[in-house]
C-alpha cells in the first residue's frame, strides 16, 4: 500500500460515521481491507482528538544474543524472513 491507499483508507474514518467507528474499533483490520497487512505483533490504536496525527513507537532493538520468542524460532524454522521483527 502506497500513501494514497493509505490515506484512502483513512478518509472514511474522516467522513463517515459508520466507518468512523470501525475504525475506531478496530483501526488494524480496517488497513488490513484496505490492503495493509501489518505483522501480528504489530499494534495499530486510534483514537478521537482536534488534529490529525500518525505516530509510531519502534520497539527497543533487540539484543544481538537474547534468546528468540517461540514464534521468531517458528518464523526462523519455516524459513519466514520478517525484515520487521526485532531478534
């Protein structure tokens, strides 16, 4: 998805009211219709206010010999490259 999808995606929220609450609800699934699949472990909250902003927290990086979660060893095992995940 490119900006302009995303921004598609977004302006329901902006001008409907049904579509406003399901974003609302659950902003993530509404990106994943509109054709942004986001990680699972990747969280997307939205909530009301005066202006309209976009921030995104990156996760601490990871210590090169901490020892892998389950699911990075599953992804790892099945042979999954996720250039998003923090090993």
């Amino acid at each position: 998805m490119d900006a302009q999808g995303f921004l598609a995606a977004l302006t329901p929220a902006v001008t409907d009211a049904d579509a406003r609450e399901r974003f609302l609800a659950d902003p993530k699934a509404v990106l994943a219709v509109a054709g942004l699949d986001l990680p699972e472990w990747f969280t997307v909250t939205a909530r009301e206010g005066d202006a309209a902003e976009l921030i995104i927290t990156v996760p601490h990086l990871g210590l090169p010999d901490a020892d892998l979660s389950e699911e990075q060893l599953a992804a790892v095992a099945g042979g999954v490259v996720d250039q998003g995940s923090a090993f």
